[in-house]
C-alpha cells in the first residue's frame, strides 16, 4: 500500500500576527516566521502540495477585517509558491469552506500544519482533521501564541504553545521541529505518534521519581 500523500497547510500567516493587533508572543515570531519559510521551501522541493489558510473578518474589526494591512499575508508566506488558497472566518479551517473537498481530490492523507496560533485556528484545524479521517503532524518551532488574560484566569504565551503541543502530542497529532519534519522527509520516514495512556502513564512515573526525590 502507498504511503498517503501529505500537504503543507500554512495557517493564517498574516501581519496582524506580525506587527499588527495580535503579535505573537511565543516562540519568537521571526524564528516561527523563518521556520515557515523553511518549511515552505522543503514542501516544494519534495513535491509536497502547498496549502496557505488566510482569516477574513469583516470590515471594522479589530483585526483581519478584509482589506486591511493586517488581514494581508506576510511575505514570507506572500512571496513563495503555494498551490491552494483558502479563506476562512471560523478557527478551523474546515468550516464554510471547501478545504476538505480539495484534500481528497488531490487524495491528501496527512496534513502538516505550521502558522498561527497554535491555541487556536491550529488547534481547531488539526483537531477537525482528525475528526474527519486525516492524519496530522504539528512543527511546534513554525508556529506560534499569545498569552491571555480573562475571567477564568491568565496564561502566558509560553504555557499556552507547550500545553497545547503535549496534548496534541497525546492523541492528535506528531509534534516535532521543523528540521525533524525535514529530515523525516529526506529519510522517508513517518514522525512518532503518542497516546493519551502512554503520555499520562510517562507523567504518572515522572511526578513518583519527583515525589521519591523530595521525601526520600
């Protein structure tokens, strides 16, 4: 049997994220925005197909209102090759739109995804997709967040980006850089998956030899 086809799936690369109304935070936006690029760049080259995801609002908002500086996609993304657009105005990729359609006319079985932000419009799309029968893979070092503050309480960019890579990394998707993701590539080889029992059973053993070094 062939190995399923992958496709590049580049999520919301705009300059809001930049410099506009929502600066991504963590990791720092010009390495994520370069791993992009590099990633970008493999795909080509490994005739991987090129999906770039750009968020519309309407006019007036307070970011991606369509038309603005801030909705238009940054040139990293702008200035390379990409064989399908896809305009969205939900988190997921998926909603209201003909992404799924497009994947299995061109018989697409694993989505990479890279882009911004990982706690949001990423986290939707890998976790529809899995829903919807496709495999996914996360390059946490090509992607990005913001922290939050609000009634239910505050997080940091930083805790939000890695939280939510270890839980995509227990059931959703293979989290890995950019250059595993390369040399996975290279190698023909698929990344390593996870599970939610083994990854709570490697927590559970951790916090034992923690707890045996605090009171032993």
């Amino acid at each position: 049997m062939s190995k399923p086809r992958r496709a590049l799936v580049v999520i919301d690369v705009q300059n809001d994220y930049i410099d506009g109304a929502l600066p991504i935070e963590y990791p720092d936006v010009r390495d994520s925005l370069s791993n992009i690029g590099r990633a970008m760049d493999a795909a080509r080259a490994a005739a991987i197909p090129v999906v770039v995801v750009q968020h519309t609002a309407p006019a007036g908002s307070p970011a991606f209102a369509r038309g603005s500086p801030g909705w238009g996609l940054h040139e990293v993304v702008r200035t390379r090759p990409y064989d399908h657009c896809i305009e969205k105005s939900s988190p997921s990729a998926f909603v209201g739109t003909e992404f799924k359609a497009w994947l299995k006319r061109h018989r697409i079985g694993v989505l990479t995804i890279v882009g911004y932000m990982t706690h949001n419009c990423v986290d939707s799309t890998i976790k529809q997709a899995v829903q919807e029968g496709f495999a996914a893979e996360f390059l946490a070092d090509a992607a990005g967040a913001l922290s939050y503050d609000n009634r239910a309480g505050g997080a940091s960019a930083e805790e939000l980006h890695r939280a939510f890579a270890v839980v995509m990394q227990s059931r959703f998707a293979a989290v890995a850089s950019t250059s595993e993701w390369i040399a996975a590539l290279t190698a023909g080889t698929k990344l390593p998956g996870d599970t939610i029992h083994a990854s709570h059973r490697r927590a559970r053993g951790q916090n034992r030899i923690k707890g045996k070094r605090k009171y032993g």
